[in-house]
C-alpha cells in the first residue's frame, strides 16, 4: 500500500484542504441559489 508513503501530518494537511475545498464549494452552492431567489423577488416586485 502506497499510503505508509503518506506522513500523518501530510495526511492531516490533506484532510484539512478537503474539508476546506468541501465548505467552500457548498457556501458556494447556497450564496448562488441564494441570489437567483433573491434577483427572482426583485424581478417579481419591479
């Protein structure tokens, strides 16, 4: 197995991107479908 190559701390730096790279993906999603609802209401209201 090639993961005895993996020290724990690059291991733990790795966890640690991916969870970042998972947040930011998912504020992402909200701010977008967030907006299109919001630029909906505005649309409606004018």
């Amino acid at each position: 197995m090639e993961e005895a190559l993996i020290s724990p701390e690059l291991r733990d730096v790795l966890a640690k991107v991916a969870v970042f790279l998972l947040v930011q993906g998912l504020v992402y999603l909200i701010l977008t479908n967030s907006s299109d609802v919001f630029s909906k209401n505005k649309s409606k209201e004018d």
